[in-house]
C-alpha cells in the first residue's frame, strides 16, 4: 500500500467569510473523490485547526493500492478538478508518498 499525503499553504483570505467559501468548495470538490477515482482505496482531507506560524492550511491523505496507482489517481479528470480548486488559492506545497 501507498500513503499520499499532501499539505498545502494558501494565501491569505480577506475576510472570514471568503475563507469558508473557499473551505466549502474544496470540501464538496473532495466529497465522494474515493467513490468517483477507482485508485483510492482511503481519502481523508483536513483543514488546519491551530493557525501557527508552520502550519499548512490543508491536507489530502490517501491510500492506493501500489505505487503504480499514483499516476492514475493524479491523471483521473475526478482528482484533476479537485486539485484545480486547491491550486486556485495555493502558495506552497509539500508532498511523501511512501509505502506501509
């Protein structure tokens, strides 16, 4: 098995309000992603709770069956939309892959 996990950094919101908005689409872009991608055997996405000065503002953590299943779960047109949503707001990200 495969373990993706990505964190991402956005630029700043200027109000409350569009920053839930934004929170809000990418949460319904991701609702149902492992049903949709065949690859994606565990999807989990979360949002940064504590706002220090290093933390990342959102996570994608997913689980494929082989390293051979990345390229299809990053090429599906499904995780292409939803990556085109975080990268609307994106200002840095790290990412590991590796097997457990």
């Amino acid at each position: 098995m495969i373990k993706h996990i990505a964190l991402f950094k956005f630029d700043n919101f200027e109000t409350d309000e569009e920053k839930e908005n934004y929170y809000n689409r990418i949460k319904d872009v991701f609702e149902g992603l492992d049903k949709r991608v065949p690859a994606i055997k565990f999807l989990q996405i979360g949002f940064d709770e504590l706002g220090a000065e290093s933390s990342y503002d959102f996570v994608v953590n997913v689980v494929l069956e082989n390293l051979d299943s990345l390229p299809d779960y990053m090429n599906h047109p499904e995780h292409v939309k939803a990556a085109k949503v975080v990268r609307e707001r994106m200002v840095d990200k790290k990412a590991i892959d590796y097997s457990f």
